[in-house]
C-alpha cells in the first residue's frame, strides 16, 4: 500500500464514522449525540477532526440540521460498507467459539440457486458441518465482477459471449432453456420450437441484466424482430403466475421448470436453437490459491454429480 494511502488509513477513525453515519441518518449532530449517548460538542469536534482528515467538507450546517455534500454523500456510502464488513466480521470470528471452523462466500445466480445448490450444498455440509457458507444470489454479470474484486471466493453463473475474461472457471453443471405457458396455448402441442417462433407473443422474463434475458435479446436482434417483453420479474415462481394468467410465455430452464410445476396450469416446449443449451460454470480468480474451506467445496462442485456421496 503506498504511503499516502497507509497515512489515509490511520487518519480515520471508526467512532468518528460511526458517529458521521448516524448524524446522517437522523439529520441532526443533537439527535444522533443523544441516541450515541455523547455531548453533542465532543459529535461535532470528531465531524471536523473527520473533514479535516479528508480535506474536504462533509457536511452543511444550517438551523434545522446538517446537509451532505456531494463528498459527504460518497463517504456515508463508504462508512456504511466498512461498519457492515467490521459487523460481518465480528459475526464469523465470534462464530469460532462455537466450533465453525471456517466460512466460504459463494456468489450465484438465479439458475444455479434454484436447481443445483441446495442439494450440492446441503450435501457438502453433511460431510463438513463445521464450514458455513454464504451463499448470494446475483445476476450473472454481478457475480463475475464479485470474484473479480474479490468479494466472493467462489461464482457460479452463466458466463455468456463475454467468457471469464481474466479469471479461471470450471464446469459446473448443464441445462436447456424451453418455453413456458400456459396448458391449451397454441404453442402447446409442439415437441420442439425455435425461439423466432415466440416472437409474436408477449414474453414475461427475468431482470434485463439476467443471462436469459440478455440472450433473448441478441436472438430477437439477429431475427430482426421486436422483443416484446412487457413484464420483468425477480423470481422463478413469480414468472410462472404471470404465465400461468395469461400475460405471456416465458423461458426457464428445464429442470427449473420441472420444480415449479405446481405453480399453475403450465407445459414446456424445449428451444431448438443452440444458445438454450447452457454451461453453469464454477469461477476463481485463482482456484489454487482460494483458502482451504472455498478449495475443499470448489473441489466438491466440479465432482459430477452421479458420484458425489452425500
């Protein structure tokens, strides 16, 4: 770390962010000095001893309150990141006294969440109970760049045209996109489809950033047709109501599909085209160098999943 950054460093202080986030939150150096149980003099000294440090002025006083300024505004957004990670931190140590022995970070999108992971998981911590993982779901994109800033040991995504770039991957696991609708539709009746034949129908899809909606897009593009995809959804289950009533068809992935099934009246038709055959793959920015826990479970999702004991 360079020398302007170490001094940077130890010219911050914890309380004095701490107490900058709850003068913010509550617009008043008096009221966040009451809940914080301190003289509203000793808030405001450690407010300048703070602007001080990053020469440049947070906040704008005025008789109702204070204001932030731009700087203050990106500070605050800072602050609250480093006391959260201090609190996340604090939680795992304490979290040794009670036998866990170590944690893995697995970012993962929606795909991988829904049909894979919760067997692969629940089967790694049968054999290793005294690891915890944390699991988030992220939208593909998301979670490349996850493991690229190293907020996540592991990545399990899509990877989609743009490959890994600088980061390593391996297989993880394999699925087909088909087409969702509702029983009786006119669609219903066809063993396969190619995906420009559903662009006369309304589409309910995931986020626009999601991998399926990214790759419904490139494919009505190079059709030379309109994606009408009028309606966008957070989750699988939600999507399948929106079908199941009427609002349009849908991609999923096959076995996503299948687990949804009680969700509505619904059938599936597989997609002819080439892209709906899917990759899930399994991303590190080194798999060598990941700490033993994310290194044991790594090794532990790139075993097919025939020969996995539970």
């Amino acid at each position: 770390m360079p020398s302007n950054e170490r001094n940077f460093a130890r010219r911050i202080d914890l309380t004095s962010l701490q107490l900058f986030v709850a003068v913010c939150e509550l617009g008043s150096i008096a009221r966040a000095a009451q809940r914080e149980f301190i003289a509203a003099s000793a808030v405001s000294k450690r407010l300048s001893e703070l602007e001080a440090a990053v020469e440049t002025p947070l906040l704008q006083r005025h008789s109702r309150g204070v204001r932030l300024t731009p700087a203050g505004e990106s500070l605050l957004h800072h602050a609250r990141t480093v006391l959260f990670g201090l609190e996340r931190m604090q939680g795992e140590l304490a979290e040794y006294t009670e036998g866990v022995r170590g944690h893995v970070r697995v970012h993962a999108n929606i795909s991988a969440i829904v049909q894979f992971l919760p067997e692969d998981l629940g089967a790694f911590a049968q054999q290793h109970s005294q690891i915890k993982i944390d699991l988030q779901e992220h939208l593909s994109p998301d979670v490349l760049q996850a493991v690229q800033e190293g907020t996540t040991d592991l990545g399990i995504c899509n990877l989609g045209p743009q490959g890994s770039g600088t980061l390593q991957s391996r297989p993880y696991r394999s699925d087909r996109l088909v087409l969702v609708m509702p029983a009786g539709h006119a669609l219903s009746a066809r063993d396969a489809i190619n995906f420009e034949e559903t662009l006369d129908w309304d589409i309910v899809g995931l986020h626009a950033g999601s991998s399926i909606s990214l790759a419904m897009r490139v494919a009505a593009a190079q059709a030379g047709r309109t994606l009408r995809q009028r309606i966008q959804v957070t989750g699988l289950d939600a999507m399948c109501r929106m079908i199941d009533n009427g609002l349009g068809v849908g991609l999923l992935p096959d076995r996503a599909f299948a687990l949804m099934r009680g969700v509505g009246h619904l059938t599936a038709v597989p997609l002819r085209d080439a892209w709906a055959q899917r990759e899930l793959r399994l991303v590190a920015r080194d798999f060598a160098a990941l700490p033993p826990t994310a290194r044991l479970l790594a090794e532990h999702l790139a075993t097919p999943a025939p020969t996995r004991t539970a």
